[in-house]
C-alpha cells in the first residue's frame, strides 16, 4: 500500500461529535490505489453493527459533506465510513485530480471489503451513501455489488449524462459531444507539451453578477466558511481539464433497474439537479421486479446544496435515512 500521510487533528467543516469516536483508517481498491478514510464508531453499545460507506460530493472531500453524514448516522448507530476518492483529498493514486467511472465505483467496493472486514461491523448489514456525483456512483456500485444491502443517493448527479449531453441535456447531441471531444484531445496534447496536466478551475470565483442561480448555489458552499476545505477541489482549482473525460462515452446507470437491494433516492424539488434523480428513479423501476424496494423522496423548498449540510434549515432528512437503513440493514 502507498504510505500516506493523514492529518490527524479534526479539520472538518462541522463540529466534532461527543458520542461518536473518530479515527483515521487507510484501505486498498482493485487498483492498487490506497484510498483515505474517516471511520465514525459509536461510542456506546457493542456488538456487530450495521455499516455505511460514504463519498461525495463530485470534487468534495471527506472533511466535507461526507463526513457530516457519517458521523451523523453513526450518531443514529451505525458504523460509518467517509472516504476520499482515488487522485484526490487524502487518499493515493497519481495522477492527481482525475476521475474514473470505473475506477470510481471500485473505490465504492474497496469500501465495502474494507468494512466488512472490521471487528465491530456485520459484514451482511453494509449500506452506501452517495453525494451529488457521488449518488450516481452509489448507484453504479448497488447494480455491481451484491454485498450492498441499501443505497441512498443524496442530491444526485448522473456524471456520465452531464458530461455527455451538458446541463439539462443542452449539448445532448453528436456535433456538441465531438467539439468536446476534439477539445479535450487537444488539450491533452497540451498537457503532453507541459508535462503537467492543466486545472479545469473550482467554483468561479470572483463570483460574476449575473451568475445562474445553480452557480451561486455552489459558490456559497464551496467559497465560503460555510463549506471551503483546502483539500476541496471544488474549493480550490477543480479538476484536471481532462479530467472527466472518460464519462463522455462510458454512461453509468445502464443495469439500475436490476438492482434487488434497497434504493431511496433524496433530492430537493428547487434543486436545479433534480431531473437526474427523477429520470434515474423512472429508470429503475420501469419494467423492474425489483422496484418495491426502490423510493424518490423530493423535499420541498430545498435546493443542491441543502443537502450537502443543511443549509442552514435541517434540510437533510436524517431521520427517514435511519428509518431506511434500519429497516433493510436490521
């Protein structure tokens, strides 16, 4: 394994909880990429517990959004793990800043061996949370996995659909899908000349006035105390140019509806993102044996980012999530 080296004192973007003991643990995906977690364990009780695996949001650190919903469910119980994916935050894997629909649901897996394997955790009781692009991740990993007992994708992208065809399918055709192509080919022979690979750029900052509101959205958690982390990409300088390239022609999602495990998917009606939990929720029961464990809850008056922290108004319905974990993981 790649030694890393993890900060150990609490630098996340929520505050530490009392009855939850936090550690730093280190895993290995198929690859050979050594990926970095935060484990939440609680504090009281022993036995084998239920386990969750958590990532997210799409260029969000574990310190992040992540973390805030493990500890949170390990609050309600639960051993839960967040962790950093490969090429970013913490955790291994070079290039930096890269993104692997393969790759990427692999990190999923390892998360689920590396759980499975821990003293106080029921290896049949395992769950996964996904965040933002993460969600549609999640959701790849619970078509894959069938160690995966129940899945909630929070706020989800479909990270092969707005690569392919832009937001809100704008750029969903073939001359627009070959300009980025032709662009981002281009870009890598950049690269090659440079011997480095060029920053895509985080969250826009300075902030333009007549910003989308789904800009503003992000830029108020990303850019500010709210949710700025060091180690976010989103924070910081985003992703490699080239770093979602390979999400232009290899779609996930395509086997959801055989999913048999536990599916709810979360996602706020304001959200500009919420056709993408929408459509994949269609998709999974259209046609499905298996959708009578499948759910779309869509909150009212809640945008992207609310259920990244909050937003400032609870927004993140912890308590059906425990309500649904514990009711398919026991």
């Amino acid at each position: 394994m790649e030694e890393l080296h993890l900060t150990q004192e609490w630098d996340k973007t929520f505050p530490q909880s009392a009855s939850v003991a936090h550690s730093k643990a280190t895993f290995c995906n198929r690859y050979g990429i050594t990926l970095a977690a935060d484990v939440y364990v609680p504090k009281d009780g022993q036995g084998k517990r239920a386990a969750i695996a958590v990532c997210g949001p799409f260029g969000a650190v574990k310190e992040q959004a992540a973390g805030l919903y493990a500890q949170t469910m390990a609050e309600r119980g639960f051993v839960a793990l967040a962790f950093d994916p490969s090429f970013t935050g913490e955790s291994g894997g070079a290039p930096r800043y890269m993104a692997s629909p393969d790759i990427n649901t692999e990190d999923f897996q390892a998360a689920v061996d590396y759980l499975s394997l821990r003293e106080e955790v029921d290896a049949d009781r395992i769950g996964l949370i996904g965040i933002c692009g993460w969600g549609g991740l999640a959701l790849n990993a619970a078509a894959l996995d069938t160690r995966v007992r129940a899945t909630v994708a929070a706020t989800m992208y479909d990270m092969a659909r707005v690569n392919a065809n832009g937001y809100f399918d704008a750029e969903d055709s073939a001359d627009a899908r070959y300009a980025k192509k032709q662009a981002l080919n281009a870009q890598r022979l950049e690269d090659c000349k440079n011997g480095a690979y060029a920053l895509g750029g985080g969250v826009v900052d300075p902030l333009p006035a007549d910003a989308p509101f789904f800009v503003k959205d992000y830029y108020d958690y990303y850019k500010t105390p709210r949710g700025y982390h060091p180690r976010s990409l989103n924070s910081n300088g985003g992703w490699n140019v080239t770093g979602c390239m390979s999400f232009l022609n290899q779609p996930i999602l395509q086997y959801s509806s055989e999913i048999r495990s536990a599916v709810l998917l979360v996602h706020g009606e304001k959200a500009h993102s919420c056709y993408f939990s929408r459509d994949a929720y269609a998709a999974m029961v259209e046609g499905s044996p298996y959708a009578d464990n499948k759910e779309l809850l869509l909150l009212p008056d809640t945008v992207h980012t609310d259920l990244y922290d909050g937003g400032g108004k609870n927004a993140i319905p912890f308590d059906k999530l425990t309500e649904f974990f514990q009711a398919y993981l026991g």
